[in-house]
C-alpha cells in the first residue's frame, strides 16, 4: 500500500485536524495568547498526529505484506479467508465474516464442479469403451471380407477410431501424473506399435516408411508415448507429398536425452504457422484445406510432452518436409 492511498482514505481525519487547528489558532488569538505558544502547540500537535498516522500505515502495511506472502504460497487462493487473522474492529471483522460466506459458497461450488467433471470424465471413459466394441467389429467385418468398399470402410472407421483415443486422452489430460508409469521402454517397440497401427493407411497411400537405429532405451510412459507418436504418423500420412510420399523415423542418441525424430517429405507448414500448431483448436491452412484436422492432437502431444518431463518441437519447410523432435530422458528420473 502507498502512502499516498493511506492518506487519501484518512483525508475526513486530515481535515478534521486542519479544523481543530484552525478553530484553536481563532481561539487563541482571541484570547491574545502568546503567538510562539500558538505556533508550538500547532506543531506539537501536528507530530503527534503525524507520528500516529505513520506507525498506524506502518502496521497496517506490514499486516498486508504479510497476508500477500501467505497468498503467494497458498495453491487454492480462494482459501486466504481461512488463514487470515481474525481482525478485533467491529468494522473489519464484519467484512471478514462476509468473507467467510463468500469462501463457504465458493468451496460448495467447486465442489460441485469438481463432482460434476468427474461423473463427466467417468461417462466419457465408459463410452469410449463402449464405442470401441463396434470399431472392432467393424475392423474384423472388413478383415474377412476383402473388397474396394470394406477398404474404404476400414480406413473412415480406423479414423473414427483416433478420434475416440483423443477424447480419452484429452478427458484423462488432469489427471496423467496420476496415469502414467515412468519405465524402461524400449524406442523399437513403440515405432512397431505405431507403424502397425497405421499400416493398412499407409499401404493405401503406397507412403514408403524408413525407419533407422530404434534399437535404443529410454525412460518414459509406453501407453502415452505411443499416443504423442501415432498422432504425429498420422499428420505425416494425413499431409503427406502427392508424389513417393515417405517417412523416416530415427534416433539420435545423447548423454542425457534421446531423440526420436520422425520426417516427412509432405506438404509442410507455413513458416507463420509453426509456433501456432500446438495452440489448442488451431488447425492451420492445410487442416483447413483438408478438412481433417480438429487441433485438439498436437495440442494434447504438448501437454503430455509437459507432464512426461519430455519435449517436442517442429521445424519444417512449405511443399518441403516436416520434421517432429521428441526429447526423452534416457535415465529413470529421481523420486
């Protein structure tokens, strides 16, 4: 707090001091009081109040100091009512007991939002299991009965399937520190995973794949690494080149990190574009050209990235290639 506000709030009190002195200035003359007894008085007087205004701000603003350093370390800072000093002002502390109604409704609420979210993401989880049992119907339909029609189904359906994994991972996005499992994993079997998840879709866009040096360990979660990598194979594939599309995945190893880079040679971003493509919603010219891009899977491949302890960047040139880096800890991260 400024002094200069402090003063501003107590200008009743500081005008009611200029008329106590102007009032005992009129007086003593009237009573032809000596002048210098009439000057020393008004300054003894004026120190005083002086004094007294100085050590009121001065706790007053140690007071507030100290409930901003309370409220810099509380996480929930809604809950400041609850720390707080009791004030003894009748004034005060009727305005912190509405303070108290006011965190009182406010814990009810969040309360209930949190309850309500919960049902929410149980429900979206229970779908997500229930819409799969028919994908895979589906799936094993096509699988038996091979023909131009039962291809394409299987390609729409496979799609309708990644966007079903991206509503379960972005409903559990809250919670991945309590999902996930640092481990030993193995980089060739997550490629493995990935490539055969994908690849029917890419046989039918005849994409070459050229994958080098996997044969490598790193410490991460399997289940969500494979999930940040099956959403970049499927942009590489989605915005692949019209002519020898292809994709190379490799490794370069580090004394603390391992890099997983996978490159395309499809149409690229444009250079304006490349910070953006992480934003949430954002799909760019190419997903608006295309009209298959929802921005929700590179913005969930960040915030995963985040909570993993890992990184992903992105460079690319327009008509060129695309290049997507992840940056995993080759050691098992301290307790």
């Amino acid at each position: 707090m400024k002094i200069s506000s402090y003063l501003k709030d107590k200008i009743n009190y500081l005008l009611a001091f200029v008329m106590i002195c102007l009032i005992w200035v009129l007086y003593a003359n009237a009573m032809q009081v000596d002048p210098n007894v009439i000057f020393f008085t008004v300054l003894l007087f004026s120190l005083f109040v002086g004094i007294s205004f100085l050590i009121h701000f001065s706790k007053k603003n140690q007071k507030i100091k100290r409930l901003n350093q309370v409220l810099d370390h509380l996480q929930e800072k809604y809950l400041i009512s609850e720390v707080m000093e009791k004030p003894k002002r009748a004034e005060a502390l009727a305005y912190y007991k509405i303070l108290k109604r006011i965190t009182k409704s406010m814990l009810e609420q969040v309360n209930k939002t949190q309850t309500t979210q919960k049902e929410y993401k149980e429900y979206i989880e229970s779908w997500v299991h229930e819409i799969k049992i028919p994908i895979t119907s589906i799936k094993l339909y096509c699988e038996n009965n091979k023909s131009e029609m039962a291809n394409k189904i299987e390609e729409d359906v496979e799609e309708i399937n990644n966007y079903v994994e991206q509503v379960l991972f972005y409903a559990r996005l809250d919670q991945v520190s309590n999902d996930f499992m640092i481990r030993e994993v193995l980089l060739e079997d997550v490629i493995r995973t990935v490539l055969a998840r994908n690849k029917k879709w890419m046989i039918q866009n005849k994409m070459k794949v050229e994958v080098d040096h996997t044969k490598t360990i790193a410490y991460t979660d399997e289940k969500w690494l494979i999930f940040i990598l099956n959403q970049i194979v499927i942009n590489s594939i989605k915005y692949k080149a019209e002519e020898n599309p292809e994709i190379q995945i490799r490794i370069e190893e580090g004394k603390e990190n391992v890099k997983l880079i996978v490159q395309d040679n499809g149409i690229g971003i444009k250079k304006s574009e490349l910070d953006r493509i992480f934003d949430k919603g954002f799909t760019g010219t190419n997903g608006r050209n295309q009209k298959k891009s929802t921005g929700i899977g590179l913005y969930l491949c960040k915030r995963i990235c985040e909570e993993l302890g890992m990184r992903i960047e992105v460079d690319s040139v327009q008509n060129q290639y695309t290049k997507m880096e992840l940056t995993i800890p080759r050691r098992k991260p301290m307790e």
